[in-house]
C-alpha cells in the first residue's frame, strides 16, 4: 500500500509540486491524503486542485488559540487517513499536542544544513554569515525548532555575492531529498536510534545521477530516479 500522507504548506509550495511529480511518475510510492494550508491565499493549493488532491484550508487567524487551530489540523488530519506528516514549507510551529499525536510520524524540509542557522530566512543568515558552504536538511519534527533527527542533508557551494542563486541552488536539492526521504519511510527502511537515522540497505539500488546539481554533495546518496 502507498504511504498516505498529508502535506502541510503556507507558501508556493514547490516542495508538493516536487512530491506530486514523483509520484505521479510512480517512483514515490505515496498518496497525499490531504494538503492543508493555514493561508487562503499559498499557490500551493492551486498546485494540489490542479492534481485532484483534497486540500483543506484552516486559517489560524480564525481560531481563538493556537490549540484550536491545531486540532482542527489533526482533526482533518486523521479524518484522511494520512499516516505521515510532510510540512512543506509549512510557516507555523507545532505544538506538543500535534507533535505527540504523529510521534516520529512528522517531517520537514529546512534550506541549510543544521544545526547551522534554524528559524526564518535560513539562506540569508548563512549567506550573511559568510559561510562557504550552505544546503538543506530533512528532518524528523520534534517539539524544539529544527531539532529532530536527521534523515538526509544536501551541500552546496556559497559563491560570493550570489545570495539569489545561493537560495535557488538550496531549493533544486531540496526537491531532490525530501520525496526521497519520503520513499526511505514508505519502504520502512528508516530506523530512529536516538538522535540518528540510519537508512537500511543503502547501495542495493544504484545511486542517481545528481551531475545537474554540481558542486553538490548529498548524504546519504540519493537512489535511481530521485
Ligand atoms: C523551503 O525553502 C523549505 O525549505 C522551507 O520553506 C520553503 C518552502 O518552499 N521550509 P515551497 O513552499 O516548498 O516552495
């Protein structure tokens, strides 16, 4: 059976369109339940009306407390069966109520590598650091900010003054690792050992060709078609 999931957006959403498009090529092997967005107005929704996927929008400036904003997302969370949490670009913190219900069950993508530069606006904090080497992390969610353990990390280079492409460079990886990470748990091939993440029997497939991406390195490599 596909990993059903609910994707959770705020924003353009390109991390779904990335989703959506490995699995419609059949090399994800999900199903996006739902997608919820907390913004009327994320193109993100477009994106999953386009591909006939419900989506759901719960604004949180319609509830009274955070709590009751959160419910409501697990409400309709639960109600589509989605098993797995995708936060794509997702612009609220989750609470411990959320977190617990969907324990080890939540992910995020964030663009750069943690625990180097958590919170908003992570490409520019690095790249206003001076740091020559920036990328992205996918995650488990824990109830600290970009905390949780570590599935996949992509790297890319920081070229001098070249803050656009800096950020563009991020976001190409990150639509590379996170539908891989994606199939990883739909394969049940993660396994969680405190703050580690191994990813079982890494090397039976070939690795993918990531020549489009260079200089770029990504560990754990990803596998054919990602
Ligand atoms: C991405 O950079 C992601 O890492 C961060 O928010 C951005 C979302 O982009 N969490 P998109 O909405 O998927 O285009």
């Amino acid at each position: 059976m596909s990993l059903p999931i609910g994707v959770l957006i705020s924003g353009t959403g390109t991390n779904l369109q990335a989703i959506i498009d490995k699995i419609e090529q059949g090399i994800l092997d999900a199903k996006i339940k739902v997608v919820i967005s907390n913004n009327p107005s994320a193109f993100g929704i477009k994106r999953a009306k386009d591909h006939n996927i419900p989506c759901e929008v719960i604004d949180h400036r319609k509830f009274p407390s955070r709590e009751d904003h959160e419910k409501r997302v697990v409400e309709v969370l639960e109600s589509s069966g989605a098993q797995v949490i995708v936060l794509a670009g997702y612009m609220r913190l989750l609470s411990k109520f959320i977190i617990n219900k969907f324990s080890n069950r939540i992910l995020n993508i964030h663009p750069s590598i943690l625990p180097s530069f958590k919170g908003i606006e992570a490409q520019k904090q690095a790249f206003d650091y001076g740091v020559k080497i920036s990328g992205a992390t996918v995650h488990f969610v824990d109830e600290h900010l970009d905390h949780g353990p570590i599935i996949i990390q992509s790297a890319v280079s920081v070229l001098d003054n070249d803050y656009i492409s800096l950020a563009n460079r991020i976001l190409k990886t990150e639509h590379r690792i996170y539908p891989q990470a994606i199939q990883w748990i739909a394969e049940n091939r993660i396994k969680i050992v405190g703050r580690k993440v191994e990813v079982k029997d890494l090397g039976k497939k070939k690795f993918a060709d990531i020549s489009d991406l260079q200089p770029c390195i990504i560990n754990p490599p990803l596998e054919e078609g990602f």
